[in-house]
C-alpha cells in the first residue's frame, strides 16, 4: 500500500508538545514495518529514514489549516507520491483532498483521522462547541467544516469509543453518513515511556503528583489550579506542573494569552513546582519517573489524552473528572465527581500503599494494547 499521511504541525518549534507529531513519529515507523510504503508531508520529517519526507509549509493559525489548504501543493503532491490512500489528519482539510485527488486523475482513497474534535457533547446529549476553535464566533464555521470533511472521507478514524459516539452524534445532526466508514484506532504509547510496575517506588506517606497538559484556559487549567491549592495545603502531596510550551510566540501569546497566565499563577503556589523538558523526551521519562501519579486535565471534549497514556505506561495512576473520554477510560477508583473526592483520592494514593500498588499495575495495563505494531495493525485493517 502507498500512503500518503498529510500532516499540519501545530506547534513547529516544540514538538514534543505536538501529540500529532508523536502520533506519526510513533505510527508510520511500524505502518513501514508492516510493508507499507509511506510518505509524510508535514513542516518537518518523522526519523525514520524509511519513511518519504515531502516538506510543507505550516499554515501560520489553527484556522488557516482548517479553512485554507493550498490546492495546488495537493494536486503536486498526489501527482509525484500517486498514493493508494491519503490520511488527512486535519480532516476539514478532506474535500480539499478529494478536489486536489480528481484534478491530479489519482484514485485513491480518502481518509480522516479525527486527532481533534471541535465540538463534544453534555451528559445531556446538547451538542457543545469547542470554545478553542471559537474566537470571533468561528466555532460554528469549524464543525461545518468538520462535518463537510467527513462528508469526504470513505474512512474515518478516531481515537476512542467516547470519540465514535460524539463523531456520530454530530453528523447525524447534519446528515452525513457514517455507516460503514468510522473506525476506532486509539493512538500508540511512546515505548520509550513504558516502565515495569514493579520499578515503580510505591509512596510512603507523602507523594508527588505531576499534571502534563497543556496550560490552556479550555483545558480546564483554573479548575486545575483550585484543586492545586486544596491538594499541596490539606494532603500529603506536592506537585510538579509541566511547561509544555517555553516561551511562544507572540502571535501564538495574542490568539490566546491564558498558557502564560496560568502558569505564572501555578508557579506563585507553594508546594507546587513548574518545570520543563525542554522538549527533551528523556528529561521527560525522568520527569515521570519522578512522581506517582498524575492528573488528568479538566477539558470538557476530552476524546484522548497522550499525556494520560504517557503517565499510565510509566505505571503511575491518573486522577480524572468523569468525564468525556476519561471516564470511559479511567479505572473507577481514580475517577471524581467534585474536588472533594480528588482531594481523597489523591490522599489515599499518597498513604494507602496496597491501593497504590493495585492501580500502578491497573494504569500499567490500560496501554498494553497500544504499542505501535498492534496500533498499526489496526490501523491498516481499517483503512482496507
């Protein structure tokens, strides 16, 4: 199979804060080991040597990738590659695909992988838009695009159950038909990440918790930063916050200032420490290893979190909001309704040594099906 994988790269200058980028750097190696011939057109190549590199440029805003793909490079693209299959993982980008497909005289089939979704649904079924992809009433914009890119995608793929369900719900809503074409195909765990649970220092008493999301405001980072000042003043429990980030830039800091906020009032928290990897993956392993437990964010469209994943496959336990993909994935002793449970959790993790021990292995065991060959399996087997 000749694969063509288009990728946008939101964050050029931090990859490792990129989960679209680790997504591939993970996945193509092993489509390549299953005999795929992949090409990768992004801002920047994957490692593997085997895999094509075509350079593209980075649309310079969220909204630029999703509202204004460049025709022409396509059509040049699908011409010099002939591709069997395109994976759009912007998948508003698909129509476009589709357009740059025919022109080219290249049949080949189209392919959305939903890394993003920008909308999620209330207990209640009311359809919520994501108030990231919102600025200056866009949101509504966004899920059309969404939608018209399902629309021309003969596979989509997504990260999650929770994912499938909303997918679903949302194109129903605006009469496009799934039937036949939505897969679930969970992202890989990072190998460099998985860690023995019996390597992992069970607390004695007084633990380290580590939150390893992104800082912005839709994150749910100020419900975060109030069970912060709850977990480090009335537990046994100090905290280390990532900077994912370092310093933007400006344009990125104007679109949405709320990172350098948040993290300016985390860092003024006593017993709470902010630090960063410097995008250096073994720094982050050292990171991870150095606590024994994570939190999960507090985004309300959460279909998957890698930094999650990241956590469990180091054998640390996550605390989570029941909610979204979260409570589909979390074990139900780790899930909380109200900061008051978080608080009891978390304490019970830092004293509780058998109960840690049980959830070290739980958490261990979540992403055990996820190392990149059976991912790749299954995404190959969707895409057929």
């Amino acid at each position: 199979m000749r694969l063509l994988y288009l990728l946008n790269v939101s964050n050029p200058n931090r990859l490792s804060a990129d989960s679209g980028f680790t997504f591939a750097e993970l996945l193509t190696p092993a489509l390549a080991d299953a005999g795929t011939e992949v090409t990768v057109a992004a801002p920047v190549a994957t490692a593997d040597p085997r895999v094509r590199f075509m350079p593209t440029v980075p649309p310079t805003t969220k909204y630029r990738a999703r509202f204004a793909p460049n025709l022409d490079d396509l059509v040049d693209l699908i011409r010099e590659v002939r591709p069997e299959v395109v994976v759009a993982n912007q998948v508003e980008a698909a129509p476009a695909v589709r357009a740059a497909l025919l022109e080219a005289g290249v049949d080949a089939a189209v392919a959305g992988y939903c890394h993003y979704l920008p909308f999620s649904f209330t207990d209640g079924q009311q359809l919520r838009l994501d108030p990231s992809l919102d600025d200056g009433d866009l949101g509504r914009s966004v899920l059309l695009a969404f939608a018209s890119g399902l629309a021309a995608c003969d596979r989509v793929l997504v990260h999650s159950a929770t994912a499938a369900s909303w997918t679903s719900a949302a194109a129903a809503r605006m009469s496009v038909e799934l039937a036949g074409k939505l897969h679930v195909v969970p992202a890989p765990r990072d190998e460099r990440l998985v860690r023995d649970p019996a390597e992992v220092i069970v607390p004695d008493g007084h633990a380290v918790g580590v939150y390893n999301h992104r800082l912005y405001a839709h994150y749910g980072t100020s419900q975060f930063t109030a069970l912060a000042r709850r977990l480090v003043a009335e537990t046994p429990v100090q905290l280390t916050v990532m900077d994912l980030f370092g310093q933007r830039s400006p344009e990125r800091v104007q679109l949405d200032p709320s990172p350098e906020r948040h993290r300016d009032e985390l860092a003024a928290l006593p017993g709470v420490a902010v630090a960063s990897d410097l995008g250096d993956r073994a720094v982050y392993r050292s990171m991870l290893a150095g606590a024994h437990f994570g939190i999960a964010p507090f985004r309300a469209g959460c279909p998957w979190s890698m930094s999650v994943i990241d956590c469990q496959s180091m054998g640390l336990p996550v605390i989570a909001p029941r909610t979204g993909w979260l409570a589909e994935h979390i074990d139900e002793d780790l899930l909380f309704d109200s900061p008051d449970e978080a608080v009891s959790i978390a304490a019970r993790l830092a004293t509780d040594p058998e109960f840690y021990r049980v959830q070290s292995k739980r958490a261990h065991a979540a992403t055990a099906d996820l190392a990149p060959a059976q991912v790749a399996g299954r995404y190959l087997e969707a895409l057929r």
